[in-house]
C-alpha cells in the first residue's frame, strides 16, 4: 500500500531513534537506532529498561511511559535522550521504543538539570542527616543516660561491696553496648572497607555482620573485583542498595536464606540480592504510603545514576532484587 511506503519511509529516514520489541527481542529498527547502538555501543534492551522506568501515561488509549535521562559516552559530551516507550499490541506484547537527543533539539536546559540534581542530592542529605540524629537520639543518648544513673547509684548510694561490684558491672556492659552501637553507626554512614578495599569485601563485611546479628545464612557471589568497573559513586549506590536489601529480607521476610549475586555481563554489571522468604505484593507498595522510604530510595538512588532496578515478589515465593549498570560507557 502506498501509505505504508510513505510510512516506512518517514521511521526509516526519522532523526529519532525508533526500535520495535515483541517480549524481549528487538524485531525491528530504523537507521538512527543502528547507529546509536553502532556509535555507543548502547544495549537496545538497556534503553528499552530506563525507558520503562520512565513515567507512566495514557495517550489516545495507547500506555506510553516517557523518561529523560543522561548517559556518559565514550566521546567527551554526554548523551541527553528522551525516551518514549508505548504499547502497540497487548496480545503480541510489542511495543515501540522512540528516542530522541536532546542534545541536537537542545530541550533539557543545563540549569534545569542542575537544578533537578540539585535538588535531589539535598534530600538525600537531609534524610541522611534525620537518620543519624534519630540514631544519635534513640540509642547513643539512652545508653550513655542509663550508665550516667549507675554511676549515681554507685557514688551516692549506700552499697553493700556485693552490690557496688554488681552496679560497675552493669555500667561496664552498657558502656561497651553503647561502644559497639557507635562502632557500628559508623560503618553505616560510610564503611571504610569501601573506600580501602571496594566493593566486594565491603558486602561480605557487610553479609558477615548481619548473619552474625541475625542466625540468616547470608551468601556473597562476586565476579572478580579486577572485572567490576564500577565509579565510586555506582559502587556506594550497590553498597546502599544491597544494605537496604538484606535489611528488608530480614526485617520483612522470615528467609532462611539471602544470597547476594554480583555478576559481568556483555553490557552490564548486575548484581542481584535473593531472598527465599514470604515474598509481597508489589503492587501494594508502589506507591509512597507515608512512612516506608526503604523500596524508594534504592530506586531513586540507582536510576539517577541511570542504572535499571527492578524487584520481583510473589507471596509466599521469596523476593529478587536487581540493579544494573552500563558497562561499556568511559565514565
Ligand atoms: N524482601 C522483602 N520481603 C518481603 N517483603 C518486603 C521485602 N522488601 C520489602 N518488603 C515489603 O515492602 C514494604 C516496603 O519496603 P520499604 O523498604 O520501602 O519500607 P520498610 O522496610 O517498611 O521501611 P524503611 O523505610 O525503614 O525501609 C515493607 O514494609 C515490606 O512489607
Ligand atoms: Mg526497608
């Protein structure tokens, strides 16, 4: 039909990027898709996942998820790409993928990035800063107040010897109690493991830790630290991400077991925190419900970095947490 030779036409010759996928496989895609992909070396299925990440939408009937997002690149400048990711078919799963640089129709102004980064980096600031001053207030305080009131007892009361032994000893356990709450707030603001050794010894610390404080077998697999290519920043963000994690399964899931999966791959480094407990509805916790930040802020944290999270849960089945970052990009 002659319509859809104009039609091809027009995708074929498009300045943006267009990629058709049916499931997971890309079946089609135009000129500019190839040389993005040629040029960048960036994963189809990588741009289809931050696309999905995107927000979500409803144009003329068709589900439409649209992201902003900026990837480093092998040249000097960075890449600024809208993302439009739409559902064509809901029986064939197909959907198109359509990207446009930004940087040639020069939309994103950079003071609204920095503006929106900005922002972001503050908050996380302040909710760091709430956490520590909470922990400050609940435990360190209460602590050094309970073993305040032992030495009272022991200086101004009248104690039989018996009783004056059983009193220091009380403020001797409470002192190293508190001593170790300290030591152990202050591998949570920031592990010097990280930064000495990376990342991998800092998630065994971590895993050895909490299967100590918990009787929860806690596995760490890991790729050669030599093949993890990861910036600072992307390490901390895994570090978090994978404290939180483990965190939730204890917290949440009664598992008897938590494995923690750090892998290479073509285009990415995956890593993957498993759990074999009660699983949950996702869906029930989508959206913000006032007070848990947990599920939020590891997404946050990893798609500002233009990272792809992702979590399956089914009750009664275990939860699978993953987090990907590009590989082949020059940070
Ligand atoms: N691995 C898991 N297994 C079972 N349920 C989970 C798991 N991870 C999260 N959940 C459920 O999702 C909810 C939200 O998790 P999220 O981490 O956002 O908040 P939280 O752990 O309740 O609080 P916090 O803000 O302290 O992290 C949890 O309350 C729990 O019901
Ligand atoms: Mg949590």
């Amino acid at each position: 039909m002659i319509k859809d030779k104009y039609l091809e036409k027009y995708v074929g010759q498009s300045r943006s990027a267009i990629m058709f996928f049916a499931g997971d496989q890309l079946i089609a895609s135009n000129h500019s898709a190839e040389e993005l992909q040629r040029r960048y070396g960036l994963d189809p299925c990588y741009l289809r996942q931050i696309a999905q990440n995107g927000k979500s939408s409803s144009t003329a009937g068709y589900q439409v998820r649209t992201n902003v997002v900026t990837i480093p690149t092998k040249e000097k400048e960075s890449l600024h790409l809208s993302l439009c990711y739409r559902l064509l078919d809901q029986e064939e799963d197909v959907y198109s993928l359509t990207i446009r640089n930004l940087q040639h129709e020069e939309q994103l102004s950079a003071q609204e990035r920095q503006h929106l980064l900005t922002r972001y980096v503050n908050r996380a600031h302040e909710k760091e800063r709430q956490r520590i001053s909470q922990d400050l207030h609940d435990s360190i305080a209460q602590g050094v107040y309970s073993a305040i009131m032992g030495v009272r007892r022991f200086t101004q009361g009248d104690l039989s010897p018996a009783e004056q032994q059983e009193t220091s000893q009380a403020i001797e356990i409470q002192l190293q109690e508190t001593l170790t709450e300290i030591k152990e707030m202050a591998l949570d603001i920031r592990p010097a493991v990280l930064d000495s050794f990376g990342l991998v010894p800092a998630i065994k610390a971590l895993a050895k830790r909490l299967q100590a404080n918990s009787g929860v077998i806690i596995n760490v697999l890991a790729v050669d630290e030599q093949a993890i290519q990861l910036t600072s920043d992307e390490q901390s963000v895994l570090y978090r991400v994978c404290q939180e994690a483990i965190n939730n399964a204890l917290r949440h899931a009664h598992p008897s077991e938590i494995t923690v999966l750090l892998s290479n791959h073509p285009h990415v480094i995956q890593m993957q925190v498993l759990d074999d407990g009660d699983g949950f509805n996702l869906k029930k916790n989508a959206h913000f419900n006032g007070h848990s930040l947990g599920l939020m802020n590891m997404k946050e944290r990893v798609t500002a970095l233009n990272g792809v999270f992702e979590i399956s849960s089914h009750p009664h089945e275990g939860t699978t947490l993953t987090v990907k970052f590009p590989l082949n990009t020059v940070r």
